[in-house]
C-alpha cells in the first residue's frame, strides 16, 4: 500500500492501540493533521501544549497505558520540555511526536526551526529525528516500545515536514508494519532485565527472615511494574509493615493493618521514623530520592538494604545496597514471595518482632496526623476541606495534585486504598501540572470520578486548559485551596528566613476565580465558611455534564507538619508545635 508519511504515522499510532491524543497544529505538523480527520483516533486540541504534555501523562497515570502527545516545532516543542522533563523523573510512558522543518532547512535557522532533540536529550528515555518516510513506522514501534519497557518513560520522535508533506515526493512510502523480532532486532543495545537473580533473590528472602525491624520501602516502581498484589501478598507473607513514597500512594491500601503511610519531608512521624531505625529496608522501585532519606549519611543508619529496580543505574546511586536486584518489580516480588515460602515450609521461623512493632504502634498513638481546629470567623483549614472531600466521594476516586502544601496534605489526608488513584508530579514537583493531568486522567478513565486538588498559585499557571474541558465535555472537578500565597515557598520564609516575606503574596480575590472558571465554561463556586464546605461539594460530585471549580479560602498560616528541614537528618523530624513536649514554646525539634 503506497501512503504518504503523514497518514503512515497516524495509522502507525492505530497499530500502536493509540486511541486518544492531545495535541495542537502548526506549520511543521499540518501534514500529520490532515489524515487525523480520517482516523479513529479522538484528538484533544489543548490551549498550550504544556497542557497536552501533563494530560498525556495523566492518562498514562491511571491507564498504565502510554500517552501521547504531538504538537508543531519551535515555541510548541519548546513548551512541551517540561511535560517531558516531568514524565522522565517520574517514569511515565509518554510518546511526543513533534514536527520540524524540512530536511534541507535544518540548521538554516528556519522559521520555527529548533534542535528539538538536541533540547529534549536529557529530559528523555529516547530521541528520534526521523530522516526518511520510509523510517515512520519502524520509529513509532521502537518509541512505544522504549517508553513503555524497562524503566518507562517519554520519548520524543520529531519529524521534518518534507517526509509528512503528500506534496513532496520524499513523502512517499511503502506501508509496512514491523514484526516483533524486527523490531528487538532493531534495537541490539536494549534488552532490560526484567528477571532478578535467583540467588540474590534467596539472599533477600533469608535477610527478611532474620530480621527484627524490617520495613517494606514502596516507591513508584511497584505501580508502574503492576505489582500491587504481589506486594500484598509479600508484606502479608512476612507481616512486614509498608511505607508508600509520594508516588506510590495507592500501591499499598492505606487502610491495611501493616500500612504505615508516606515517609519523607512531610512524611507522618512513623513513616519517617520506621525506615530511620529499621534493621531492613526493602526497597521496591523506590530510589532513595533527597526527600525521603534526608542527610544521606545519617539516613537509616542501622538498616541492611535490599534493592530492587529495573533500571540497574539506581541500584548503588545513593545507598550502597546489601542485596541489589535489578529486575521487574513484579516479577523479583513474585519470586521473593516463593522463597520465602519455600523457607518458611523447610522449618524458618521469623524472629521474635513484638518489640518493633509495639515501637510502631507507640509512634502512630502518640504522633498522629493533625492539626488544630479551625478558629471561629478565621479562614478555613486546608486539612479540613481535603477531609470532607475525602469522605464525601467514592472510594475509587481519582485525585491529582499540583505542587505545594495543598499536595502535601492531600497525599497525607486522603486514604489512598486502590492503585492509580493518585497522580502527582513528584520528582520534578511541576506547578500547574494539576488541572491538564485530571482532564488527561478523566478522558483515560471517564468512569471514575476525577478531583484535582490544585493550589491558587499553580491553577494561575495552567488554568486555561479548562477550556479544553468545557468544549470536550471532560467533566473534572478542581479543588483550588486558595489561601493567597505561594504557600509552601512562605512556609519555608517562615520557618527559615526569619518571616522574612518576599514576593510570595498572590492576593485571595485577585483572580475572581468563580467568574473566571464561568469564563471557561465551567460551573464556580466559591466556600468562605464551614458550613458551607459539604453542600459546595456535593453539588460539585452531583454535576457530570461540564467541570467544576470550587475555590475554598483557606488559612495562608498553616503549615504542612510534620516537615524534617532540608538538608537535615530523618531523626530531626519536626512534629507540630502542639504536639511537642513544651506545646511548641521554643520550636523545640523532636529527636530521637
Ligand atoms: C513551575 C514551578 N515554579 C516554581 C516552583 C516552586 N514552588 C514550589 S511550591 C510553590 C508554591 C505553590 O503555590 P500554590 O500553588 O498556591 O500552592 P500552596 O503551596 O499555596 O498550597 C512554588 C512557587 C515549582 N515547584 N514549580
Ligand atoms: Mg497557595
């Protein structure tokens, strides 16, 4: 079948199963458009195309299948560098397709020319400039087999007008689709691992059993490797307590007896504490990263550590592991699950734990999650409207956050009891990637309801994307904790810089925000007081035919507690002034 270039990458998006795309046209890319009026594929036109980034990687969020994105040259592939950036952190499969100038016009400084590979090489898994038509389809099956094996992540494929273009003759193809051995053949330098080693294997299996305080270490990789049955199978196994990073809220149910909830800066005080006295810790696609370890050297001084992760490169990065394993989470899980068995069935016992876990028990009664109630008149608390909206929506609820406090206590306040039910940007902690990361969610689960708990700060940078759910009929629903401020970059002020506060004032009425998502097409509604909060709500989870905003004003001096400082030691963890032993006096720091 003879095609031109354009319709050979839309089809080879439908061999792929790509069944909806965000995206927005320009000069470079308009011969890609074309043949999309013809094709099944459902394409979202975003207002900037950071938001068709951050709604593909939404979508691959709660999907676990890849997201793609395709937007011009230039300024448009310029704009979707944070996306990017964001998925590669995160490890979100994420294919972007972006056009480029004509072959013979690169490096002329064309108009909308830029090294669009050159730009995106550090922020991806893998690049592509593709140089001949003939090349579209083998590339697009080798880009959604790198985002979407191994490690996943984003990878770029950037193609030059001239090889899209049915007016050019170097447009011109044989269709063809390549077989799965030509497509490993194809790529000789990539095999991941995905089997652990069978000895080390028994190694960390024979370690679980030995030890007296041990904790199960869950970051992001158990829900990107599906493996958040293996894991309950693993931590029930051997009645090991589970911590869940901030990208792995979900992985593990938080109602679980054994669950223990988020470690990390604003991890709760057991979370925080288990790991940094643990004899054990098995990390499982986790990464050891800045804001779970704290100060390096002083981080869990006591603990052996096994770990697994499929991207070799993590496994020595920060702590030197006792038993490394690189592998497939799943697959290493399911495995240790057999071995410990196996030792259990051949007369192993597990060591004596009351001791660890009365310790556990002790942290969790005397240091809960809390805050102190709201004063009558005053603005509300940012933890209370997150409670309400917790216990008034279904369980299975989607909730994406944007970055700040409003983040930090949503992933403490909120009971994360199903995988994929949780999506944030973690690594690279992107302002404004909340409202295009729920309409990408909602589009890939549009039967679930989808919440973004979003800051006032970061719904100024991305609001606009609104529009594009009001004329797509996305139906979210957007949570703005508007309490006038930058507020964590003025916590930090706060805490260490004296009350020192510079340029982190935004102002509560300016934007109005009711009037400006009635702009965008959405229904706005704005809470001032208590007991306002439950029917706001439950008028915003009654309306499914357009999205919904609702700013709460809350109070600008909360802080996110607990908070162990930058660059300080896990052991330094500070808890709320209530909850210290002088009820705050001197800002006293709880140490162990
Ligand atoms: C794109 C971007 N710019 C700056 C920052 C630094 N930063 C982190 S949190 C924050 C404040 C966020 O304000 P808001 O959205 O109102 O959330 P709040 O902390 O008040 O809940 C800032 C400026 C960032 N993370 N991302
Ligand atoms: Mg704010």
């Amino acid at each position: 079948m003879e095609l031109n270039g354009g319709q050979a990458l839309i089809k080879s998006l439908e061999m792929e199963g790509v069944e909806v795309m965000f995206g927005l046209p320009g000069g470079a890319i308009l011969p890609v458009y074309d043949p999309i009026i013809d094709s099944p594929i459902r394409h979202i036109l975003v207002r900037h195309e950071q938001g068709a980034g951050h709604m593909a990687e939404g979508y691959a969020h709660v999907t676990g299948r890849p997201g793609v994105a395709m937007v011009t040259s230039g300024p448009a592939a310029t704009n979707i560098v944070t996306p990017l950036c964001d998925a590669y952190m995160d490890s979100i499969p994420m294919v972007v397709i972006t056009g480029q100038v004509a072959l013979p016009s690169i490096g002329t400084d064309a108009f909308q020319e830029c090294d669009t590979t050159g730009i995106t090489q550090s922020v991806t898994k893998h690049n592509f400039l593709v140089t001949k038509a003939a090349d579209i389809p083998r590339v697009i099956r080798e880009a959604f087999h790198i985002a979407t094996t191994g490690r996943p992540g984003p990878v770029l494929v950037d193609i030059p007008k001239d090889i899209v273009d049915p007016k050019n003759p170097a447009s011109a193809m044989k269709w063809y689709w390549p077989t799965a051995s030509e497509l490993t053949a194809g790529l000789p330098g990539y095999k991941p691992t995905t089997i652990g080693n069978p000895r080390q294997i028994r190694k960390a299996a024979e370690m679980i059993l030995s030890a007296r305080k041990p904790v199960l270490y869950v970051g992001g990789g158990i829900l990107k490797a599906r493996a958040a049955e293996a894991l309950r199978e693993l931590a029930e196994l051997t009645d090991i307590h589970v911590v869940t990073t901030l990208m792995a809220r979900g992985a593990f149910p938080d109602d679980h007896r054994l669950c223990l909830g988020m470690p990390g800066m604003h991890g709760n005080y057991t979370a925080v504490m288990s790991m940094q006295e643990s004899d054990l810790l098995v990390a499982l696609g986790s990464r050891f990263d800045d804001r779970v370890t704290g100060r390096v050297p002083n981080f869990a001084p006591e603990a052996k550590i096994i770990h697994v992760d499929i991207d070799p490169a993590e496994l020595g990065k920060v702590r030197r592991p006792d038993v490394p394993i690189v592998g497939d989470c799943r697959l290493v899980i399911e495995e240790l699950v057999k071995a410990v068995r196996h030792l259990l069935d051949t007369g192993s016992t597990f060591p004596d734990r009351q001791a660890w876990k009365s310790k556990l028990s002790g942290w969790q009664e005397r240091y809960p999650l809390a805050y102190e109630p709201p004063v009558e008149g005053e603005n509300l608390k940012p933890q209370m409207v997150l409670e309400h909206l917790r216990d008034s929506t279904p369980d299975d609820t989607i909730l994406v956050s944007g970055v700040g406090q409003h983040q930090m206590w949503a992933s403490q306040y909120w009971k994360f009891n199903h995988p994929y039910t949780w999506v944030n940007s973690g690594g690279l902690g992107t302002m404004g990637f909340s409202v295009p990361a729920a309409i990408g969610a909602k589009v890939g689960r549009p039967d679930k309801m989808v919440w973004s708990v979003d800051g006032d700060g970061c719904f100024q940078m991305t609001a606009q994307e609104l529009v594009t759910a009001s004329a797509e009929r996305i139906p979210v629903k957007v949570a703005i904790l508007n309490n006038a401020y930058l507020g964590m970059v003025r916590q930090w002020q706060e805490m260490f810089y004296d009350e020192r506060y510079s340029e982190v004032y935004l102002s509560p009425d300016l934007p109005d925000y009711v009037k400006w998502a009635e702009a965008m097409g959405c229904v706005g509604i704005r809470v001032e007081s208590p007991e306002e909060i439950q029917p706001a709500i439950d008028k915003a989870n009654s309306i499914d035919d357009r999205p919904v905003v609702v700013e709460f004003r809350t109070d600008a001096s909360e802080k996110v507690f607990p908070m162990v400082p930058s660059g300080q030691s896990n052991s330094e963890i500070q808890v709320p002034p209530f909850q210290r032993p002088d009820g705050g006096a001197g800002q006293k720091e709880i140490s162990q």
